[in-house]
C-alpha cells in the first residue's frame, strides 16, 4: 500500500455568535455524477474510440521497421507487478500493457504509467458543523487504486487533486447530517461504518470516470473544535452526573423499601427516622459518620400555644 501526503481544504467559512472562529460548510448536496461529469466521461469514451489514421498507421510501420536494427538498445519499457500502463500515440490511446515483464514498444508513444494496488491518502483536519450546530474537526482516510490509467490520463493533468477534492466535498457533507455525540446509533461515532458506506458510493459516481475504483472511505477522527472543546467537556461531565445520581438514588429508593419491610412493628416515627438516615447515607458524596446521642432529649412543643403554657408554668414553678 502506498500513502501519499495528507491534504487541508475548507469549503468555506463564517463567524458564529460567541465562537471565535467557526467553519461552515459551502458544500452543495451530492446527487450523483454533475452534467460536467458525464460530458467528460462522454469525452474519454471518445478519445479511447479514436484510431490511428493512414498517416499515423504510416509514421508508425517506419518506427517499427527503423528500430527493428536497434531492438536491444532502445523501445523497451519494464511494467512492474500491478502497474498498468497505457501506450498513447499521437494523442490517441494506441494499448494496454497489464503483463509485468520487459515490452518492445514502436516508436513516437508516451506511455502512461500507474501503479494499480491499493493506495491511501489521509484527509485530514476539516473543519465541519455538525446537525447539531457545533463546530467539529474531521479527519477521513481514502482507500483507492487506479484501474485505467488512460481514462485519468484524458480526463486530468495525471493528477489525483480531483479525487482528493471530491472527497473532502462529500465527507464534509455527509458529518453535517449527524451530530458528533448524540442518542446511540444516530450519531458520527456509532456511524462510522455506514458513513463510510455512504461516501464509497457518491464517490465512485464520479471517480469511475478518472479510472479510480475508491475501495473504502473511513472516518478516523472525529472531534470538537477548540473554540467549544472544554464548554462541550463540561456538558458531557454534567450529563454523567445527573445520570449517575438519577441511578444512586433509585437504588437508593430501593434499599429503603427493603429496609421497611425487614422492621414491620416499626412505628411511624421511626420509620421517618430510618429513611432520612438511609437515603442521607446512601446518597451522601462522603462516607457517612455514625453518631450516638448519650443524652435523652426532652420534647419540645412545637406549636406556639405550647410553648406559652410552658413558659407560664415554668414561671408558676419559680415564684413558689
């Protein structure tokens, strides 16, 4: 496998309220192969229908016959294992050699040579705004071979920049549908198979006209940006907390209920007593401390009439 240097790229971009520096995606919505690609697949179909005209055939009987006496000298070309290489003469696509191993080749040709195993080429830090409005930082990992090396050859300058753009077009597209973190199975984390899926088949409508086969597309980071990188830390964070208290105090809850049906003669009061220390411990950040009270405590009136007749008999008691 041959990997080439990761690229950057951005769409475009706008400032959003109380972000310092937000990406919004300028990608229109892929709908299969544009009327540009099928007029310049209708083109490389042309081309490689071309013939060789008398003129040409002519030119190239003399380049045979002139460099049968050189034979061991010049006109060979070495095809490595998978290389496929496309043998143009005068503009026009003359063969295919698929065989490794040494050919003899006629005078006046350019010989187009691609590599035809599997290739990789890493997309990497493009700036995105998920469904859900925050701004995320994507990297993707493009597998892909090169198939016919003619077609890429009409249809571009031999460069793979096409492909490499229309990739990053179409990731970014589909990580705006979904949010980075959301309910389980409708998110870019757990969707990183299917994603991958997606932007496999957008990307071959268009790339089988380069003669590229893309094999697999594969989300490898997905990320918040860091303007809002430590506010969506604290969310999450809160998130877990709520969650794990709503847990502790349900079973909390539970141990209660198990606890009264354990003291069945339990009277009322002390049933309050057993379920505010029970859920106090239970729910408490800190280990709970056992205290023992070694004094009887009196009942206090807890009504302002009582606690009138208590004073005035107290007084009572004092002046006899």
């Amino acid at each position: 496998m041959q990997e080439t240097e990761p690229s950057k790229g951005h769409c475009g971009s706008a400032r959003a309220p109380g972000l310092t520096s937000v990406v919004v995606p300028a990608c229109a919505p892929h709908t299969g192969p544009s009327e540009r690609t099928k007029a310049l697949a209708k083109k490389v179909a042309e081309v490689k229908a071309q013939h060789l005209t008398g003129c040409e055939l002519m030119l190239k009987g003399v380049g045979v016959l002139t460099g049968l006496p050189f034979l061991g000298l010049c006109n060979f070309i070495t095809v490595p294992a998978n290389t496929n290489v496309a043998i143009f003469r005068f503009g026009k696509l003359d063969r295919m050699i698929t065989t490794p191993g040494l050919h003899w080749v006629a005078p006046f040709y350019d010989a187009v040579s691609k590599f035809g195993g599997t290739q990789s080429r890493k997309i990497d830090n493009l700036h995105v705004i998920d469904s859900a409005g925050n701004p995320i930082i994507v990297s993707a990992l493009l597998e892909y071979a090169i198939v016919d090396p003619a077609a890429l050859h009409i249809a571009t300058d031999d460069s793979l920049l096409v492909l490499f753009n229309m990739t990053e077009q179409v990731v970014r597209q589909e990580c705006t549908r979904l949010p980075l973190l959301g309910e389980p199975g409708h998110d870019i984390r757990s969707q990183i198979k299917e994603l991958g899926e997606r932007m496999v088949v957008e990307l071959q409508a268009d790339a089988s006209v380069f003669g590229v086969q893309v094999q697999r597309v594969t989300v490898v980071e997905a990320r918040y940006a860091p303007e809002i990188a430590a506010q969506m830390l604290l969310k999450q964070q809160a998130g877990a907390m709520v969650a794990a208290r709503e847990q502790i105090m349900e079973g909390a809850v539970n141990i209660v209920r198990d606890a009264i049906r354990e003291f069945p003669t339990l009277s009322e009061a002390g049933k309050e007593r057993l379920v505010s220390n029970l859920l106090v411990t239970l729910t408490s950040h800190q280990q709970a401390t056992p205290t023992l009270s070694l004094t009887e405590n009196k009942p206090k009136p807890r009504h302002d009439r009582e606690l009138l007749q208590f004073h005035a008999s107290s007084r009572a008691l004092d002046g006899m």
